[in-house]
C-alpha cells in the first residue's frame, strides 16, 4: 500500500507498510467469527438501505494537486 503526494514540483510516493508487513491471504487465514445476532442483522441491512444511493464525493486536497502538477483541470 502505498500514497503519491505532490511535493513542490515532484511526486512523493509513501509506502504505508513494508514488504515484510504485507501478507498473502492464504497466509492470515479466515478468523473464527459467530454467526451475527438475526436482530442486528436486520437493523444493520435496514441502516445500509437507508444510507444507500447516489455518492459524489468531494476531490480530496491531494487528487487536487496532483492534477494541477499534471497540468489536468480538477473536474
């Protein structure tokens, strides 16, 4: 995982974890979780309907000016 800043006229890429933090999924495993509560499962799938729809979200700082230093017009 990693972030791309713009740092005055460059670009900084940041690695958010190293290569030996990173895991394949076969390696971790699947935990052993309960079955959910069928109460709370119907009151989480109630709020997901209720918050679901259109989504726009706004351009981050970062978005902004990496397309300024790539000369693209932030839409």
């Amino acid at each position: 995982m990693c972030v791309i800043e713009v740092a005055e006229d460059g670009l900084v890429l940041t690695t958010l974890r190293t290569t030996e933090e990173m895991r394949q999924l076969d390696e971790i495993g699947h935990p052993n979780l309960p079955k959910p509560n069928a109460r709370m499962l119907e009151i989480a799938e109630k709020i997901v309907a209720l918050q679901s729809g259109g989504f726009d979200p706004p351009i981050s700082p970062i978005a902004m000016k990496m397309r300024r230093a790539l000369g693209r017009k932030a839409a």
